[in-house]
C-alpha cells in the first residue's frame, strides 16, 4: 500500500439489511475509499445469552434487548456476502468485513477476500489469529483496549502461524472517542517495537484526528460510515456520513501529498518568488571601471537575480573591470 489505506468502516451499519450494505458499497466507493468493510460473525458463537452490551450500545439500541439478540439482527448470510464481494469489484472497491470465529473466517476466505482485519477485541483470541494467519493472507490488526506485550504476542502468533503481512492499527475502543484519549504517538511505539506498517481506526467525532494520524505516518485509516447519523443501531452516532467521508478521502489525499520527500529545499513553485523576493548586490551609486569594490558601494535590492548577499564578503576587496551604474546588479562578469 503505497498511498494511504483508507477503509470506509461499514461495520454493522447496514442494520442487518443486504440492500443497504449494497448502497453502502456504493456510496463507498463513490466517496474515493480503498476499501469498504462489513463485520462477519455468528451471533450465538460471538456472546452468551445473557451478555450485557456495552455502555455506548445502552445508549443507542433498545435497553431490554440482549446483546446475542441484537447481534443476531444485524447478521447477513455467505449468500449475502459473496453478492455483496461482487458488487464491491464492480464498484471498484475493495471488499473486507471482518471474521469474529473461524467459520466467519472460512466463509470470507471462500468468498475471496484479499486480506484479513482482526477487530480490537479479538486481539487476544489466539485459536482465531492462528487460523487467521494459516489462511497466508494480509492481516489488518486493531490494538484497542491492549498493552504493548499483548500486540507483540498477536503479531508474533499471526506470524508463526503464516500471515504474509501485518499492519497494526493503534485504535481506541470507545465511541465516541474523545481527543485526549487518542494518544497517536503510541502508533510511533507500535512500530517501534514490531517493524510492522502503522495505521489509526479512528471512532472520534470529526475528522481532524485521523487526519492528524496520516500526518504521523499512518499507512492505513479506517473510519466508521454510515448513510445516516440518526438510524437506530449501535455504531451510527459514532460514525460519519457520506459528505465527510468525501471530504476525509480528499483531505488525507492533500496531506500525503503536502508531506513530501523531506529534502530542505527551493520547490518548482517557489523559483520565480525565490527571484523576486530575494535581494541582489546593487551599485549604491555609479561606480567606474578599476574601483576597488567597498561595502559602502554596494546595497542590496530586489529582484534576486544578480549575486546574493551572501556573497558580499567574497565581492569586497576585488576590482571592477567595468563600469556599473547607481542602482544596476552587480554582476560577476564587472568583477576581476
């Protein structure tokens, strides 16, 4: 991934509707995203019965509803997945959805996803990064709610078992999340300590922070999207709508660009202010041919095409071989 990875986070937000996650691939790929991503599970095998949902889930679904039931609504079928694989290459956009068990897996890999994305939660379930990583697939791996030594035993086990390449998203799993609880320069550490690409799963408000992440050097941002805000259903507050997922697409494409190759140095579009606004060595007054050249002959003025500044030291002492006039540049052709 040469540019950055920009993952339009379609999650569950499809409300357990085929049609909607179909229009949610398109608008995902209208909006310029690298890839559109679902999440694959089997309710019944992802909670129990009576697992509470978490407090952000309280707060945006129906209070009497048990977490397996709510999961339960928003699941799709294989048939589902592979038309919605099929309509992601038509539109030109990668398909992804993340796998939360073994079966999820299978299925995924039967439909012929390219890479795999292991979700923050599922980060210390060895058996499914093991089984992950024998697919001998790319990996996406999300570090939510993790220590450091945690990462590095998920990325040593998806290596072990034969993953062909991991990159880390530094991740914080609260939604929303607030800036002060981001902290982008653990991504720094994440790479430090595993050599392994870096990238941001973004759940703040806006859209400065994961822009900021790609200014850090994330390879991969992934953001959750929804076609509307206010549709019931856990993850829709925490996620923009397809107006600002065009206008991260485009901001994180202008910050890539404004980064540059880090050579301190004039660019093309600077040259012709470089000549205006810089000063040249002018004659303070006329000056005849044999004049040993004085600090008190010389000025400096606009444009800066003639001899800089900067070398007055070295102009000081020599003898004009020709006459210069008050105000002309000085040129090295008038000096001996």
């Amino acid at each position: 991934m040469s540019s950055c990875y920009i993952i339009a986070e379609a999650g569950v937000n499809h409300n357990g509707s085929a049609e909607l996650a179909h229009r949610m691939i398109e608008i995902a790929a209208h909006c310029g995203a690298d890839a559109v991503k679902f999440q694959t599970f089997v309710a019944a095998e992802l909670a129990t019965s009576d697992a509470p949902k978490a407090r952000y889930q309280l707060e945006t679904t129906d209070t009497a509803q048990s977490q397996q039931d709510m999961l339960r609504s928003l699941e799709l079928t294989e048939s589902d997945y592979l038309s919605l694989a099929k309509a992601a290459e038509k539109a030109g956009i990668e398909f992804l959805s993340t796998p939360f068990d073994r079966e999820s897996a299978d299925l995924l890999n039967r439909v012929g996803m390219k890479r795999f994305k292991i979700p923050s939660g599922e980060l210390v379930n060895l058996p499914l990064l093991r089984h992950v990583g024998s697919l001998g697939k790319p990996v996406i791996l999300s570090t939510g709610m993790s220590y450091i030594g945690e990462v590095e035993l998920a990325v040593r086990t998806l290596e072990d078992a034969g993953a062909s390449e991991i990159t880390i998203l530094h991740c914080t799993s609260c939604y929303p999340t607030a800036p002060q609880d981001c902290n982008l320069n653990a991504m720094k550490t994440l790479h430090a300590v595993t050599g392994c690409p870096v990238g941001y799963s973004d759940h703040t408000v806006g859209l400065e922070i994961p822009c900021a992440a790609v200014a850090l050097g994330a390879t991969v941002i992934e953001k959750h999207f929804t076609l509307d805000r206010t549709m019931p259903g856990p993850d829709h507050r925490a996620s923009i709508e397809p107006d600002e997922l065009r206008v991260l697409v485009r901001s994180i494409r202008s910050i890539e660009a404004s980064l540059g190759d880090g050579i301190k140095r004039p660019t093309q579009a600077e040259l012709n202010t470089r000549e205006i606004a810089r000063r040249s060595l002018v004659a303070a007054h006329d000056l005849e041919s044999g004049t040993v050249i004085a600090a008190d002959h010389l000025t400096a003025k606009r444009p800066g095409t003639g001899i800089s500044p900067v070398e007055l030291d070295r102009v000081i002492g020599r003898k004009l071989i020709a006459d210069v006039e008050a105000d002309e540049l000085l040129d090295w052709k008038h000096i001996q």
